[in-house]
C-alpha cells in the first residue's frame, strides 16, 4: 500500500484555502494511508518557490508525497480545475478579478461543496 503525505502549503487569509482544506483534511482523515501537513507559505518561501503556479506564488498548493519511494507523486492547487476555469475566463474578459467576482466565486464554492476539488485528487491518487 502506498503512503503519501499531502503537504498544503497555504495562509489563513487566502480566500481559495477556505474550501479546499477541509476537503483535503477529510480526505487525508478516511485514508490511514495519507498524513496530512499544512506549512504556512510567508513561512516556507524556497518550498513555495518549487511549486509556482505559472510562475506565481498562488495558494493553496498541495504536494502529494510517496513516503517509499521518495518521489513527488503530483501537485493541486491553487482551485479545482473546474474554478480556474472560471477564473481564467473571467481574467481573460476583464482582465483582473474583481470584488464581485470574488465573492461570486465563494459562492460558487458553497454551490459545489468540495465536488470538483474531490475529483481533482482522485484524478492525481496512485490507484492500487
């Protein structure tokens, strides 16, 4: 059976974290098989550094581990892919994200309740 370690980086003010942690601690909490970490980012600047996110610092990010065979098994983060592809379209037409923007986006989130985020990891999971 393979042992991973999931390693969150991220901060208590990032509004992305909020729904993403709690999935990923229940999902780490039902699997014996996965120990869970999180390391502040403003803290762990030379880890963040390896895990960039086109270049940016962006967060939440999670790293999951293979404890035997000592290697990166994947990355997620800093949203599901079902919200950056929302955030991108939104960028892409107005160029930044807006207030409003945010705010709809944490609805969405609620909408969504950590479905998109649970498939997400079960793509990135070694299967057995």
């Amino acid at each position: 059976t393979t042992k991973l370690t999931f390693l969150e980086i991220s901060e208590s003010w990032c509004g992305d974290a909020s729904p993403a942690l709690p999935v990923i601690n229940k999902v780490a909490e039902k699997n014996a098989n996965i120990d869970f970490k999180v390391v502040l980012r403003d803290e762990n600047l030379e880890l963040m550094n390896e895990f960039l996110t086109n270049g940016s610092q962006s967060i939440p990010k999670l790293i999951i581990w293979d404890q035997e065979k000592e290697e990166l098994v994947g990355e997620w983060g800093p949203r599901s892919s079902a919200a950056t592809k929302i955030v991108d379209a939104y960028k892409e037409e107005h160029g930044k994200l807006t207030p409003e923007f945010k705010q709809d986006l944490q609805l969405w989130y609620n909408k969504d309740k950590g479905q998109t985020i649970l498939e997400d990891l079960a793509a990135l999971l070694p299967l057995e």
